[in-house]
C-alpha cells in the first residue's frame, strides 16, 4: 500500500527540516546533510517556479485580456 500524502508540500517540509538544523547548529557550513537539505529545497523552488512559468506562457493572451 502507498503511503498516504500529508497536508503539507515538500517545499515546506524542507523548510523546517532546515529551520530545526539551523536552530540547532551554529557551524552550517561544514555539515553536509544541512547542505543536500538546501539543494533539495532550491531544487523544488526552481521546479515550482518553472511549473508556474508554464502554465503562464501556457495560458496565452486569453488570461491578459480578461484582467
């Protein structure tokens, strides 16, 4: 059986991981889980982004016409 999504997204997820890591050490700059945690989060901004990007272009003209 699949695992039943949560409420939250993955971006916000990553959010707090990060946010209890930095929280509960200072020296972030040699710690590589802290560092895969951040790739991870700007790979699923960049990824939202560009979904949002798509549909926009997607859209056309029709959406400026109407606003």
């Amino acid at each position: 059986m699949a695992k039943k999504p949560t409420g939250e997204s993955d971006e916000t997820r990553l959010k707090k991981k990060i946010a209890v890591r930095v929280k509960d050490e200072k020296k972030l700059l040699g710690d590589p889980a802290a560092r895969s945690l951040r790739k991870r989060l700007k790979r699923v901004q960049r990824k939202r982004r560009a979904l949002s990007s798509r549909k926009k272009h997607a859209a056309g003209k029709q959406t400026e016409t109407k606003a």
